[in-house]
C-alpha cells in the first residue's frame, strides 16, 4: 500500500511565531492576531470562533492585554506558568477545547526546562554533550504537539544575535553578528509557518514610534520578505487566508517511524511490542463496550459512538486506529473510568497455572 495520497490543503490551523527584543510588540502583536483570527470565524460560522483563546503566560502580558478581549466579547483564559511539563498540558488542553493558543514567551518554557534538567542531574559545570540529544527529544513533544494541534497557536519569543568568527584584515579572527534569532531550542524557528520579527523604531527629531513587522517566513510565499508598519490583523489576513480555515488540521504524521529497522537489543524490537501493545488496547477498548453497550441496534451503535466522542472527540473508529499508542491507552483509561468507576487495571494470570496439552483446543472463551 502506497504511503501517498492526493494532495489536499492540511493546514487549517495558524501556525505563527513572533520573536522581537523588549518592547518591540510581541504580546501586543499576537493578540491582534488572535483576536482577528476569532472575529473571522465568527463571521464565517467556524464553530471554533466560539472557542476561549488560551494564553500561557511566562511574563504577565496577558495581563495588559486582557481588556481587548473583553471589548472584542471574546473569552480569554490564562495559566500563568514556567514550566515545560505546563506548557505539554496546556497545547493538548487547547487541542482540544481552545480556538487559539498563545505561547508568551517560549524562551521561558527552553530554559526552564534546561536548568531543571541540569539540577536534577547535578550538572554544576554545565550540561555536557550527551544531555543535549535528552533535551532535544524532550522539546520535539513540544514542536510535535504545536504543529499537529487541531488549533490555533501563536508562540512568542524573546530575540537573540547569531554570531560567527570571520577573518578581519589583519588575518585575526573576529566575532560578528550574521543575524537574529529566536531565544529558544535552535530549530524552534523552523516549525512556525509564518515567522515574524517584531523592531520597534522611534524619529529622536519627533519623538515619533512605531513598530514593524519583518516577515522572515511565509509559507504561503504571500507575505515572504515584506515589511509592515504598525500591523493589523488585515496585514497578515494573505497567510490565513491560504489556510484550510474550518477543515482539520494535520501537519506531520507523528506515529509512523523507523522502528522497524532498529533493534532493542532484545530478542524482540520495540516497534513490535508497541505495536502489539496498541491492538490490545484496542482491542479492549471494544470489548468494555460492547460489555457495556453491545448489540447491532441503532441506539447500541450511537451509544458507543457517543462514548468515543466524548473521551476522543470523534466519532470515527477508523480515526481511533490512527492513534499512537499513548492516545489509544489514554481513551481506555478515560472509557475504562467512565464505565466502570475505576481505574483501568490489568493484573496477569498466575505464573503457575496448569500448562495446556498441546493437542489440547481452545473452542470458546
């Protein structure tokens, strides 16, 4: 079976970055931008306009912000919070309840979990080499989840020099800015699929001050390159327009990977008894309902579509089979809880129970 399929437009859900100094306009610009985004969906009748927009809050702007929510008629809910463990919770959270997310600023969430790793293991002198490859699979949940969210998600970021060594005249080695970049885990910047550098500007003749909106990416090539003064929400209405807006949104399909190829250093590879693992939970997913729910009846199947519904948000089994393992054993635990009222539990047989024949035949359980 081939792994292609036609082409269709995946994106339905912004995914932006805005990164900039102090004062430059990143809170004020993101919620510019998620206000726009709801007030276009409430026009349209996107269900999700009526969603709250989330603000996970590192340095209290969605303090100085809030009153423009209020004025649009839009709810805004808030976590105030540093943590890296936060910031996974909050986008599943949003992936399934929120419209839009705003993440200010994600160079909180890299750090916090960088010092909290090098005090855990005691790294006084610094973190060595071997911590990175930890680090950065760490923060790929992160990236995963940002991308692939069924929302909307604006993250900011503090801004930071690159540097490089050039050679001067005099054939020494020098030390030279080459650019600017996001304050946060170095490929950070590749996930947005618009990224904006926010510089605020000011005339010492006139004591006038604006702010402008560099686009150093756009996906959509609508906006790429292109400098915008005091940004609107309708300066950056090209990019969303080229979105799916309504439709479901899949940016990378995260449960395919090369297990397969590599081994556990056991008799048997990891991808196989997580494969195995995965259509047990399945498996045991339709058994507690038909357990519950069984039969072929019109009111059976759309009580255990309503149940899946409700802990999956869909009512397709053949979108539950798409779910990596983790996802699936999460709706049995939730069914598991829902219907029996407790905690899911498996406790395997005795080691000791009589051995089976081998020309013994089990007929039926």
């Amino acid at each position: 079976m081939s792994i292609f399929k036609p082409a269709t437009n995946t994106q339905a859900r912004l995914k932006a970055g805005i990164m900039g100094f102090a004062g430059d306009g990143k809170t004020y610009t993101a919620a510019t931008i998620a206000i726009g985004l709801i007030q276009l969906m409430r026009s349209r009748d996107i269900p999700d306009g009526e969603k709250p927009v989330m603000f996970l809050d590192t340095e209290t702007g969605s303090d100085w912000v809030a009153p423009r929510f209020s004025e649009a008629g839009i709810e805004l809910v808030v976590a105030k919070t540093r943590s890296f463990s936060d910031l996974l919770i909050a986008m599943r959270e949003a992936d399934k309840s929120g419209s839009v997310i705003i993440i200010d600023s994600i160079s909180h969430f890299w750090r916090e979990l960088t010092e909290t790793y090098a005090e855990k293991r005691n790294r006084k002198r610094g973190l060595e080499f071997q911590d990175w490859a930890f680090l950065k699979a760490e923060w790929g949940k992160f990236t995963d989840l940002f991308v692939n969210s069924n929302c909307h998600a604006i993250l900011c970021g503090r801004a930071g020099y690159e540097y490089d060594f050039f050679e001067n005249d005099n054939g020494k080695k020098e030390l030279q800015k080459t650019g600017i970049k996001m304050k946060a885990e170095t490929e950070t910047g590749y996930e947005p699929s618009i990224l904006i550098l926010m510089q605020k500007h000011r005339d010492m003749a006139t004591n006038e001050v604006w702010r402008e909106a560099h686009i150093i990416k756009d996906r959509s090539t609508r906006l790429d390159g292109k400098t915008i003064v005091n940004p609107t929400f309708e300066h950056f209405l090209p990019h969303v327009e080229f979105l799916n807006l309504g439709g479901h949104q899949l940016g990378v399909d995260t449960s395919r990977n090369s297990g397969d190829l590599i081994g556990s250093g056991e008799s048997r590879k990891d991808w196989k008894w997580r494969q195995d693992q995965r259509e047990i939970a399945l498996d045991e997913i339709v058994e507690l309902l038909n357990k519950h729910h069984g039969g072929s009846s019109k009111d059976a199947k759309d009580m255990r579509a309503s149940l899946v519904e409700k802990h999956a948000q869909t009512r397709s089994w053949e979108r539950v089979k798409t779910m990596t393992l983790e996802q699936v054993q999460d709706l049995r635990n939730r069914l598991w809880r829902d219907l029996e009222g407790i905690e899911y539990n498996f406790t395997p047989p005795p080691a000791d129970l009589p051995q089976l024949d081998p020309d013994d035949t089990i007929t039926h359980i």
